[in-house]
C-alpha cells in the first residue's frame, strides 16, 4: 500500500523577484527563508513552502490559484495595491460562507486573499 503524496511546495515564475517579495513577503507577511541565484524561498504560518524563481513569468486564469487566508482583508487589498499588485475582484461575501478579494500580483499571477473571521 503507498501513502498518499502531500504538498511539498508551490513554485510561482516571477519576472522581478524584488517586487514578488515586497507583495508576497511585504504584504502577507510569509517569512523569507533564503534568497540564492534568482530564487526565494517563503513559508507561510502554517508551514506551506511558496518558492518564488526569477524568470520570465506567463500567467494564465487556466494556472492554478493560490488562496491565502488573513486577518483585515481591506487593508490588505490597500497594501496589495500599494506595492504593485491589482483588484480582479473587490472583498465580497461569497455563497459559501468567506469574504473574499481576487488580485493580480505584478506578473498577473491570480491570487485569492481571504478574510479570517
């Protein structure tokens, strides 16, 4: 019988590494690890790995979305703004129970901020 596999990291294509770290490590607080060679390694509270590489990024609403769960969603979204990323989606209550924000960050990579309650 095989276990089954768990998450190890997300790897997200950033063209400016300085400028995915003020939005991802600025903004959302996740903890930067290591910096080597055009790549960063970030980890959220929980322990999830987000490895940021410096290369020519092609974003796609077909990509995969990743959602990142935090406390005062609107000023968030002010600071999201404030360092280059962009609202697809204003923080609205959703039908299944969460309010929820959609953001582009500078690569256009969508993101989904959601609020704790």
């Amino acid at each position: 019988m095989t276990s089954a596999p768990v998450l190890h990291r997300l790897v997200l294509s950033a063209s400016s590494l300085p400028a995915a770290l003020d939005l991802y490590a600025g903004v959302l607080g996740l903890a930067v690890e290591r910096t080597a060679d055009g790549f960063a390694w970030l980890r959220t509270a929980d322990g999830v790995e987000l490895m940021v590489h410096e290369r020519p990024a092609v974003a796609s609403d077909a990509a995969v979305a990743v959602t990142f769960a935090l406390p005062e969603l609107d000023a968030a979204i002010g600071r999201w703004v404030a360092a280059g990323g962009t609202v697809v989606d204003a923080p609205a209550a959703q039908p299944w129970g969460e309010r929820m924000a959609v953001v582009r960050d500078t690569d256009a990579h969508i993101v989904c901020l959601v609020e704790q309650p």
